[in-house]
C-alpha cells in the first residue's frame, strides 16, 4: 500500500494519508502496543548543527533541510541498532513542483508541501514562496523530524502492523491516523532533545515553535487531532528524548483526541 504524509504550509504537523483499512480503537496488536522500540530508553547524543536559512533563498532551506535530515540518520542509526532493530537511510528529495501523482498519490494545489512515500523511503520537499517570505528554521527542522518519524514506523513494522488492524466505521480508521501521526509528532520532538541545544537555541525557541501548532479545526475531520493533544505528545517527547514516550497505540482515547 502507498502511506504518504503530506504538510500543509501553515501546519507544523503532517497528515497521513492511505486508502487502506486501519484498526479500531483500543489497538490490540502488539507490534503496535509493545513494540520494541519503546523498550530501548533515550536517543543518544548527537552533535547537530544548523545550516542557516535565508529569507528567498530556496538554496538554503533545501540544504538546511538536508542538512536536518543527515542529523535525524545519525540519531535512528545508532539507536535503532542498538535496538537490535532495521534501519535505512532516509531519502529527501526536492521538487520545484511536485507531480500531480506522488507515491501514488492525487498531490494538493499547495505552494509548500512535503511527504514521505514508503514506497521508496524517500521525504519530498516542495519549498515555495510562502515557506521562504518568513521561513522559520526550527519549524523546518521539526516538521521534517515528523516526516522521519514516519520512515521510523515504516522501517520497523509498525506501519505494516497497522495495516494488519481490521477497522469496524470512519471513526476508528480515523482516530488510528491520529494516533500514527501523534506518535511521529512525539519522536519528532524526542529526536529534537537529543540534539538539544542547538547553537544559539534557547527555551524561547521551543515556545515558539509550540505556539505554531494547529491541530483539526472545528468542524473538520479529524486526522491530526486537537490543538491542545498535539502540543501534549510534542511535550511528552521532548521532555524524555526517548521514543518510550511516545507509544501512542497503548494511550487511552482521551489522549489522542
């Protein structure tokens, strides 16, 4: 099956997107719920730096992407074989224009965009206008974090398991897509401890960086989840830096709402 994740230029979320048949809630399989990725403790330390981002300047911000993605490899690298666990590097590739088909795919009308395809374990960025005018490098650098978390789940089963959970209606296939997109969220901001703190980082940076979050607005579907849900795992993973923090699949329903 085709699991893309795409962001949307004003979310520093992603929302999966798949066809295929998701579990109902409480997840029962324990590839999900007892994975042993959450049994190995913190991520190591790794020294990251940060290429800067120029206002109109595409060139930076893809090399600034890059460059984050090369950290994020250093990170899962030694810590899933550690593990004792499958790793492969991530690809990123960038577009001017994404095609109208990606990994599968019907791609949005958006000036910025990124998803990762499984297929191919590759991230593609499309970075626009709307990205550069004011980009935001931490911004850049999490929502990048949030697509690798998927390649996570993609490399250790955990995408496969889901797809392996019968789903009974609607709202169990959806409150499984927040769970998965919730759970990279988490190891987004768990990866972002273990690099922590980047030169010239301060605990303002993280605030902002929080401030951004825009969960499901009302009335719409919801895939991300609230606001407030997000910003909660985004907190649980960096306040341990360790993906044990972030299995989602053995949270009750009223943390992934």
């Amino acid at each position: 099956m085709t699991a893309a994740a795409v962001a949307l230029a004003s979310l520093p979320v992603t929302l999966p997107m798949t066809g295929t048949a998701m579990a109902e809630a409480p997840v029962k399989g324990a590839e999900l719920t007892a994975h042993p990725l959450y049994d190995k403790g913190a991520l190591p330390t790794v020294k990251c730096k940060e290429r800067p981002v120029r206002a109109r300047d595409r060139a930076s911000a893809r090399a600034y992407v890059d460059g984050i993605a090369g950290c994020l490899d250093a990170t899962w690298e030694q810590h899933l074989t550690a593990a004792g666990l499958p790793f492969r590097k991530v690809r990123v590739k960038h577009y001017s224009r994404l095609p109208k088909k990606y990994c599968g795919m019907k791609t949005d009308s958006y000036d910025s965009m990124a998803y990762y395809c499984n297929k191919t374990d590759t991230i593609a960025f499309q970075i626009g206008k709307d990205w550069l005018a004011d980009p935001y490098d931490l911004w850049l650098a999490d929502m990048t974090a949030g697509l690798y978390g998927y390649h996570v789940q993609n490399v250790i089963g955990i995408r496969k398991a889901v797809d392996k959970e019968p789903y009974r209606n609607q709202t169990h296939w959806r409150e499984v897509m927040r769970r998965e997109s919730l759970q990279t969220a988490c190891l987004a901001t768990a990866w972002l401890k273990s690099v922590w703190p980047l030169d010239r980082r301060t605990r303002r940076d993280w605030d902002d960086l929080l401030s951004l979050v825009q969960g499901d607005g009302r009335g719409e579907p919801r895939y991300f989840g609230k606001t407030g849900t997000i910003k909660a795992w985004m907190r649980r993973g960096y306040a341990a830096g360790d993906p044990g923090a972030c299995n989602t699949w053995a949270a009750p329903a009223s943390q992934v709402s």
